[in-house]
C-alpha cells in the first residue's frame, strides 16, 4: 500500500510541475485610451407621455445628428 501512494504522489508531482511549466504567462494588456467627451445634460428629449427604454439600436448620421432605435409599445 506505500508503493502505491507513493506512485500516486510521484505521479501527482509530475502532472502538477508539468501544468506549471507549461502555462505562460499572458501578454501585458495595454491601458485604455482616456476618451474625451463632454457631459450634456437633458441630452435626450423625449415627449413627455415616453419614456426612454433599452435601444433597440443607435446611429449618428453624417450631419452629427444622433438617433435611438426603440421598440415603442402602444397602449
């Protein structure tokens, strides 16, 4: 029975530092870039029986007009 837990243990020691060994360590992400932008308040006007939900979708055209897709329901 010692043979055999020292086979297991041998075996496990061998597995172990192999795993080890072989992991390399990954590459250093770089930092994100810092944006630049400037906060506009009441950005968003709505009409005042909506209310802005999850976007369907968001696009700016080429004039710099920006537009929300939203999925309106009916009531």
């Amino acid at each position: 029975m010692n043979r055999s837990l020292a086979s297991w243990s041998i075996l496990f020691l061998v597995i172990l530092l192999s795993c080890r060994l072989g992991t390399a360590q990954a590459p250093a992400v770089p930092a994100a870039p810092r944006l630049n932008y400037e906060l506009v308040p009441n950005f968003f006007q709505l009409p005042p029986d909506e209310h802005f939900v999850e976007p369907a979708g968001v696009a700016v055209n080429s004039k710099g007009t920006s537009m929300s897709f939203i999925a309106a329901s009916t009531r």
